[in-house]
C-alpha cells in the first residue's frame, strides 16, 4: 500500500509527530517511550503502546477477556537518506494472530515538496480451524486502521504547520458530525414525556 501525500518535508522529519492527536486516537490507551539513541545520521527509537483490540463476535471465544494487546514500535529516523521508517509487531495474543507493519516515509520523486508513505504489513495466525477467516480480518483491519493513520499524521501536520486549513480537516468534520448527532438525540430524549406519564395520560 502506497499513500502520497502534500506533507511538507521538514514536519515529516520531526519524529516526534508521528503520532495521532489524542482527540483522535482513543484506541491508544498507554504509549511509552523505552530507549532513544543517536547512531550517525540515525534517531533509533522504541516505544510500547497498548491498544484497545475490538475482535468481531466470533472471535471473543479465542481472546477471552482480554481485550488490549501490547504493541511494540521502532522507528528510524535517517537525516542523509531523508527518510523515516517505523516497524511495528503485536506482543500480545501472538498465538491468536500476529501482525507486523512497515512504513517508509519519503520524498516523493515525482515532486520533493510532497512526501510519500509505502504501508507493507504480514498478517499470520496458526489457530486451527480458522486461521484464514483471522488472517483476512486482520488484512481488513490493517487497511482500516492505515487509513486512520494517514489521517492522524495529517491532522498533526495540519494543526502545526498549516493551522488554517484544520476547520476543514477531514478528521474534524466527522468529529463535528458526530457530536451534532449525539447532542440532537439528547436533546430530543429530554423532551420526550416519560412512559409513565404517557400511560397515565391515556
């Protein structure tokens, strides 16, 4: 999966904004920093996330209760190349599925102003009986959730160098339509009489 973007090139290089906004990333319950080092032209960093991890209904049973998994990060910054490149595996519920991401972020050839983002991932499980129903929902979820990605960092990159197209960002539209929705259906719930008083009225 290959996503370009008209990101400028000197935010891409600000590591640290290779994350979601918090508004937006809810799923992304704990994210920690375990070692950073300088090597060369090279910012080497990891980082443990926990994660919310949804499975659909007919997977419960295989995950029990646990529905958080451990997600380990590493990500490479190389200043001469102009590239950034993370790696990101699951550590929890590897004996259910296990996913393993790659991201390059780089300039994009065909025009330097813009920067462009080449999204692999291998998805795997060995569970008997439905290890190939596992290995498409996790390639649907990876598809999903690299959408999701894309428009994190854009939304990072957006409110910090381009802050005057952020009414417009695509994340908080949605935002907006949502709390419209969920403020309408409030409101009509507090106008709508009681059931009792209806019964009784009748």
């Amino acid at each position: 999966m290959s996503q370009t973007k008209p990101l400028e090139q000197v935010p891409i290089f600000q590591e640290g904004s290779l994350r979601y906004d918090p508004k937006f990333s809810k799923h992304v319950l704990t994210e920690d920093v375990i070692s950073r080092q300088i090597d060369g032209d090279k910012i080497i960093s990891r980082r443990m996330l926990t994660k919310t991890n949804k499975i659909p209904k007919w997977g419960e049973k295989l995950v029990g209760q646990n529905k958080n998994v451990l997600i380990v990060e590493e990500s490479v910054v190389d200043m001469s190349q102009k590239t950034v490149t993370t790696y990101t595996r699951n550590l929890g519920l590897q004996k259910i599925m296990s996913i393993e991401e790659k991201c390059v972020y780089k300039i994009n050839p065909e025009n330097p102003a813009w920067t462009i983002c080449e999204r692999t991932a291998f998805v795997s499980s060995c569970v008997f009986g439905v290890a190939g129903a596992l290995e498409v929902f996790g390639a649907k979820r990876f598809q999903s959730n690299a959408k999701k990605a894309t428009q994190g960092l854009d939304f990072v990159l957006t409110s910090l160098f381009r802050s005057d197209h952020l009414k417009d960002h695509p994340l908080l539209v949605s935002t907006k339509i949502k709390d419209t929705a969920r403020k309408a259906a409030e409101m009509a719930k507090s106008k709508a009489p009681p059931i009792l008083s209806r019964a009784s009225s009748t």
